[in-house]
C-alpha cells in the first residue's frame, strides 16, 4: 500500500464514533446513501482499486486494509451515565461530555479551551443551552483526541 492512497477527510463531512470505539467518516456514495469508513491516523481514509475507486466498509473486528504506515484511531469508550444519555444524543457528544466534565473541571485547569468546554457541556446539561449538541463537530473531536 502506498501514502498516496490515504486521503485526508473532507473538512464538513459527518464522522461519528462506533460501538467499537473507532471513529467512523460517514462516506457519502455515489447513490446517495452513507457508508461508514474506518478513520486513519492523520484524519485519512483509505481508498483502494483500479484508479482508487473503492472505499473499504467499517468492520468492528478491525479494517483489513490499515498498515503499519496508518492505523484506525480507536478511541476508549467511558460508559455513559443515565442523566447524560438522556439529554445528549450521539456517541461522539456523549464520549466529549464525560470527558470535559471528568478531565476539564480539575482546579488547576488553566486553559482556556478546557475552560469554556467545561461550560458549554455544563449549561447543555442544565438546559441552558439553545443547540442541538452541546459540541461542534470539531470541537468534540478535539476534546476526545486531546488536541
């Protein structure tokens, strides 16, 4: 397998979070429909065939196609408290709610980031909050990833 045929995620596209843990590129096909694709290291997805026409499916016991050069981030799912899986919906938000609340409210938290993430999780479990998700789809990806 060559570097060449790992493409970079579309900015705006859908990614969620599987059961399994790994994060899931939302593909869209040429029909219309979504097919979930495994996430790389480097926010990349593996395209493969003649003319690198294919995208290899998600499969939970592990994505044949990743190599030494790029491995699926898999992420460790926290199990999620009733109060939370009751206002918040989708594993990625759930997954960045627990992990602001848990990691981001220690009293030495200086950043600013962490900071106003801890807020926006806490006023949307309040019902303070006039969005949909707590997070941005950017946002909760750097929450879980640590960025």
């Amino acid at each position: 397998m060559y570097h060449e045929q790992y493409e970079q995620v579309p900015e705006n596209s859908k990614i969620v979070l599987c059961d399994c843990g790994n994060l899931i590129y939302m593909y869209p096909t040429k029909s219309g429909s979504e097919m979930p694709v495994t996430i790389l290291e480097g926010m990349r997805f593996h395209r493969f065939g003649n003319y690198n026409n294919n995208v290899p499916i998600h499969e939970c016991t592990g994505d044949r196609r990743t190599s030494e050069f790029c491995h699926a981030i898999k992420i460790q799912i926290e199990s999620v408290p009733e109060d939370i899986a009751s206002k918040v919906t989708g594993n990625l938000q759930q997954q960045a709610v627990i992990k602001a609340l848990r990691d981001f409210s220690k009293p030495r938290t200086r950043s600013g980031f962490k900071k106003s993430m801890l807020k926006q999780a806490t006023d949307y479990i309040a019902g303070n909050s006039t969005y949909h998700n707590p997070y941005s789809q950017k946002q909760a990806l750097a929450i879980i990833l640590g960025r």
